[in-house]
C-alpha cells in the first residue's frame, strides 16, 4: 500500500523522503498505468490551494522547502512563497516561522 511505501520511505530516507500525499499520489498514478516519473505540464489556471492545507503541511513538518511544499500541493514555487508572504512566514534556521514570533 501507499502507506506502507511511505513508512519505508521514511525508515530509509528519514525527513528526506516524500510525502505520504506525494506517495499516494504515484500510487493512484501507477495503478492507472501512468508510469512516467517526469513531472507533468499542467497548462491552463493555477490550482487553487487554501492557507489551511499549506498550514497543515508546516505543521507536519516546517522544514520543507517552498519546491517540496509547492509538490505536495501540485502548485508552482512561485505560489507557495506568494501565499509564505502573504501569511506573514519566514524561513528560519530552517524552518518556517512567523515573522514575529509571538510569546508561547
């Protein structure tokens, strides 16, 4: 399964590993005989994503760089550091944070 995939992914690769959604992803991909690996064109509008999916994605791991959280959500770099911005997040020692930390 999918999951399982990931769980050894991750016992492998630990936080370099893909994401459980990007695993998934491939999953339903080659199940559907799709296997080509190279990322796809998708013309047309950008998908639209909310600030709660990106949010969820920082908190599961904040360390993620813009490319893996823009993968994760099948949407450009540029999208997700224009979101970054406009939610106020700076990346800090490696992770993403608020630009003025508020006190615990």
């Amino acid at each position: 399964s999918a999951a399982e995939a990931h769980r050894m992914l991750s016992n492998i690769y630990g936080e370099a590993a893909i994401s459980e959604r990007t695993c998934r992803e491939w999953f339903q991909r080659f199940k559907n005989g799709d296997f080509h690996v190279e990322d796809q064109h998708r013309g047309g509008r950008e998908k639209v994503f909310e600030d709660a999916e990106l949010e969820a994605l920082l908190n599961e791991d904040s360390c993620q760089s813009q490319e893996e959280l823009a993968r994760s959500l099948g949407v450009t770099q540029q999208a997700i550091s224009k979101r970054l911005k406009d939610m106020e997040m700076i990346q800090k020692q490696g992770n993403w944070v608020p630009y003025e930390l508020k006190p615990r």
